[in-house]
C-alpha cells in the first residue's frame, strides 16, 4: 500500500498543536527572549523603559514601567522592576549598563525605527510574568499588558540570585512555584488611576463587545480554573 510511516524530523511536521496562542494575550507566566529593551521619552517628559519579545517565534511589544518622572525624580516601582530585569541578566551589584541607539524592524509593516537600547538586556532568555490591566481614563475602559515581574530561564527571581551570592543552599524557582500556584497570576487586574475609579467587570465586558462587534463569552474575562503556563 501507498501509506507510510516514514520518520520525518522537518519543523513542519513536528510543529506543536493545541498548545495556546502564539502572542502573549493574559495575564500569566511566559518563556520569552528578549529582543530588545528600549527607554523611550513620553509626551510629558517622563521616561519608560519598553520591552520587544518573541514568544513562540512571534515578536510582541510589550510596554514597561515609568522610570523617571516628568520632573526629573526617580520612579521607585518602575526603577525596581528594571533592577530585577538587570540582576537576572546576571549584572553584578554596581554595574551600569551598557545603553546605545539601535535600529529595529517592528510593528505589523516592519519599518526601521530608532530605539535607545540596554544591550545588555538583548537576547535574553526569561520567563516574564504579566499582568492584563483594565482601568478608566475619561470614561472609558482601557486594556494594557504590563511586566510585573521577571524570573530567570531557570525560574531564579532577582532576590534569591542575589541571596545565592551569599547562602549557597538557595533553591531557584521557589518563589515562582509559588506565583504559578496563585489563581491571581492568571487574573486581569482592575485598578483605579487617579480620579478615575476601577472598571467592573461587566464595563470590561461591554469593552470587549464594542471592540469585537458582538458580546464576548463569559471566558473571555473568566478566571482560568487552572494556569495554563505551569509546567
């Protein structure tokens, strides 16, 4: 008979099916390389640092923290959330990093733009933990995804990779296990900002029926029963 069972090793016959999207869309846990990580300027003057990922051999943006305000001072959250990324890229206490200008192929027409770049931070393999974020903003529902925290590749947090320069008996990844077990990982936050109060959920829901022209499903802003990025 014509059918065959011949071994074939190709990309394309081994490639993985049925394991989740291709793009980061939730709130969880993911395994990223870092393409690049950039400090931008905002319109008010303050400064960001964003982030550009390949996850699942698709380039995402994904937008950071404020780490300079517009007057100048130092943003305590946002300074410490890019530490965290610096330690876990293996700077040692004290270091700077190297920051140069770089162009880069982005967005859905691939077009060359200019970016400040930390150079130490490109190419790095981690696991990012993100949060989707909805809050309101004149009225309106407004939906982000944000870092909250990063773990090395083999799951170490910038504190115990720290802790484990001095107490040698320090186990990587216990911290993660612990934020994978969490059914808040995989949940969206509803924050507050300024004068504006949090959204609810059904504001979140009319958000994603007037982006999609119909009412989404219940899943859509359900919180998984289990995470889908645990291992």
């Amino acid at each position: 008979m014509a059918f065959s069972l011949k071994v074939n090793k190709d990309k394309a016959a081994l490639r993985d099916i049925g394991s989740g999207p291709s793009f980061i869309a939730t709130s969880g846990v993911y395994d990223v390389t870092v393409n690049f990580v950039s400090l931008d300027e905002t319109d008010k003057g303050a400064v960001r640092f964003n982030m550009n990922v390949n996850y699942k051999g698709n380039d995402q943006a994904i937008y950071g923290s404020i780490i300079m305000n517009k007057d100048g001072s130092e943003n305590k959250i946002g300074k410490e959330l890019i530490n965290k990324l610096l330690v876990v890229a293996g700077l040692e206490a004290g270091a700077e990093p190297t920051i140069d200008t770089e162009t880069h192929k982005v967005g859905k027409d691939n077009k060359e733009q200019e970016f400040t770049v930390i150079t130490d931070l490109s190419g790095l393999d981690i696991k990012i933990q993100v949060k989707e974020e909805f809050k309101k903003y004149e009225g309106k529902v407004t939906r982000s995804l944000v870092p909250y925290n990063f773990f090395r590749a083999d799951g170490a947090t910038a504190a115990e990779i720290a802790q484990a320069e001095e107490d040698k008996s320090v186990k990587f990844g216990e911290q993660l296990a612990k934020v994978l077990a969490m059914e808040a990982t995989t949940k969206p936050s509803y924050r507050a900002d300024g004068a504006n109060p949090a959204p609810t959920e059904d504001e979140v829901k009319a958000y994603f029926a007037e982006k999609s022209g119909k009412a989404p499903a219940a899943a859509t802003v359900a919180v998984p029963k289990k995470n889908p990025f645990k291992k």
